[in-house]
C-alpha cells in the first residue's frame, strides 16, 4: 500500500488500482513509491517487455530494402491520381475593402448613400453645413 498517494500496488501480479501500470505498461507512482520504500534497485523488472531494447532493435532488425527506380515501378493503371487542396496563403497588411466597385461605365451615384440634411431633407449636404433659412419659433 502506497501510504501517500493512497493506491494499492501489487507487484507480483503487477497491478495497481489507478490502472496506468496496466494500461501504459510503464509502472506509475505509487509503483516508485513502493519501490523506494521496499528499496528495490531495479525498476526496469516492472516494465513491459515491449520498453526494453532488445524488444527495439529486433524490431528494426531485418533489412528495410529502397525502392527501385521510378521508372521501373509498375503501373497498374487503375489507380487515380489524388492532388493537395489548393491552400492559398493569406496576404500581409490590411485586408480589401469588400464594398462594391462600380464596373466600367456605371454610374456611380446611383449605388452610393446620398447625403441627406435633417434639417431641409435636401441632398447633397449635412445639417452643419446647411444655409436653409431656418425659423426657431416654429420648432423642430
């Protein structure tokens, strides 16, 4: 029993109740834990075979042989050729504006927002630049 971290460590079954000794074959805390206070030396005893590096190098053991040369490979000629998507890269600075541009010949007047004045309802200016004779008893 692992007293600080509360699990239960099983070394002869190499079990331990947080499941990460089964589950990643690598022993987790409460193994070292327990190991360092039954003072065990060795601790790569209680790690799965397939960690060691006998189990490594016979992996890679047998020889990996190079492809021919392309010219010598065999087409089966059913296959169909698969292209990257297009990836267009973003462009540095601050973007376009996306508001619609007159094509040749438009008039551009007929899409722009007119001024409107608030005060006459005239186009063409604004309140603060209006010269409309404006009475003060009539009110707003």
């Amino acid at each position: 029993m692992d007293m600080k971290k509360g699990g239960k460590v099983n070394l002869q079954d190499k079990t331990c109740t947080c499941k990460q000794w089964q589950f990643f074959g690598l022993p987790c805390g409460h193994v070292m834990a327990v190991a360092r206070y039954f003072v065990l030396r060795d601790v790569t005893t209680h790690v799965q075979k397939y960690f060691h590096t006998e189990t490594y190098k016979s992996a890679y053991m047998e020889d990996i042989n190079p492809l021919d040369h392309i010219s010598e490979w065999i087409d089966p000629g059913h296959l169909q050729t698969v292209r990257p998507p297009l990836v267009t890269k973003r462009q540095s600075g601050r973007p376009k504006s996306t508001a619609r541009i007159p094509f040749q010949g438009e008039d551009k007047d007929n899409f722009k927002s007119k001024r409107k004045c608030s005060r006459c309802l005239e186009p063409g200016h604004t309140r603060s630049t209006c010269t409309a004779h404006y009475d003060l008893s009539e009110g707003t």
